[in-house]
C-alpha cells in the first residue's frame, strides 16, 4: 500500500515541500496501522503529533496577540480554541485531502465517522511537526497561515468561538431550570492521544454525546450539538 501512495501529490495540495521525504511519510502513519504491518520500517506519528500541536498552538497565539493587540487574554484563549480545535483541524485537513494519504488499519480505514476526524485533526499536527523538523519554525509558521489563521476572521464572524458550554447552561436554565452536567462515557487511544466521548444530560435525559482530544474539548463538541438539538 505504502509504495502505491504518491506523497507528492499531497505537497501539492498543501502547497509545501519536504526535503526529506520520509519525514512527510511519517507524518500519516497511524498507529493501527503498524499493528498490521508490523515489519515495516516506519514509526507511527504520535511524537511528530506531540511536536506539531505546540509549534501550531505557539503559531497561532504569537498571530492573536499581534492582530488584536487590545483584546484581554481570555478573549484570545476562545479565539485560539477555536482555530485549533479537532473540528477546525479536521476540516482544514479535509481541504487538503489528508485523508486520501493516511496510513491505518483496514478496522480504522473503514470508520468514517467522528474518530476518523480526530485521527485527521492529529495528522495535522503531524505535518506541521514535520515541517518543522524538516524545514524550521518559519516553514511551519507559513503552512499555520495559509492553511488555519485565514480562518479567523470567518470564526469571528459565525461565533463559533463561543463558549457554547456556558450558553448551553444559560439556556438550559433559562428554558427548563435545570443545570445540565456532563458524564464521561469513553476514552479512547493512546495516553498521549486520547479521544474522550463525554455526555451531556438534563437531569436523567442524555441530550447527546460529544467527542474531543480532550475532555474540555468533548463538553464544548457535546454543548454545541445541544444547542442544536434543543433549538437553543
């Protein structure tokens, strides 16, 4: 499979290039997928992973803190959440065509759903570790732009960097006098790479279910989805 993919393509989607090209390859390795190739030479993305989501999250508070240099540091936080969340990731990746170069077990390569967009969301952080490994911080720091930064403006604009578990408990109080709590149901992954599935309920009724890399980001995923469902 590894010598059928033409990795190329995808510096052309992305609009970068790798001087080494085995670090590109690296960055889609999921670590399924080593568990049924388990001769193969390469390591799974997990330490690019680790490496990737600290250049992008220093990327993207170094461009906050300079476009709006009079907004307070709680204001910036949401903006920052917002841009580098699994979600925004996910759909970044998507618009590049990550998903048509990652490395995965036949089990995970049939899964479509919300697991396949977190694996997406940390192959992005993958390749922007590798980058900047391959290339340096200023390589990394164009890939961030071009790719996530130009978001900004458009999340300002939807809101989507509100805090929809603080609105979700406004609302749910104010309609129904009840304060919804949340219930972690599954974790997922590695330790390094967890994905958490966490509930949110109005008393007994399980509202619905929300995923993310963090707890944190699960509660926001789950407010978010029931505001919709409640028409909030």
């Amino acid at each position: 499979m590894l010598n059928t993919i033409d990795f190329s393509k995808f510096e052309n989607y992305a609009g970068t290039t790798f001087k080494n090209k085995q670090l590109l390859r690296h960055a889609f390795v999921h670590r399924s997928y080593l568990n049924e190739n388990k001769s193969s030479v390469l390591e799974h993305n997990e330490r690019l992973e680790f490496l990737g989501d600290a250049v992008l999250e220093l990327v993207v508070t170094e461009f906050l803190f300079k476009k709006f240099p009079t907004k307070p540091e709680g204001e910036l936080t949401a903006y920052r959440s917002a841009l580098v969340n699994a979600n925004t990731l996910a759909s970044v990746a998507e618009g590049i065509h990550v998903n048509d170069f990652l490395l995965l077990s036949k089990g995970e390569a049939k899964d479509k759903g919300r697991a396949r967009q977190v694996i997406m969301a940390n192959a992005m952080e993958s390749i922007i570790g590798a980058i900047f490994l391959d290339s340096g911080y200023a390589a990394a720091e164009k890939f961030v732009a071009q790719h996530i930064l130009l978001l900004t403006e458009k999340i300002i604009e939807q809101g989507s960097f509100i805090d929809s578990k603080s609105l979700f408990q406004e609302k749910a109080q104010e309609n129904t006098g009840i304060t919804p709590a949340y219930k972690t149901l599954k974790e997922e992954g590695p330790d390094h790479s967890k994905i958490f599935t966490i509930g949110v309920y109005l008393e007994t009724e399980l509202v619905v279910q929300g995923q993310g890399k963090s707890k944190q980001e699960a509660e926001q995923d789950a407010a978010q989805k029931a505001l919709k469902i409640k028409g909030w």
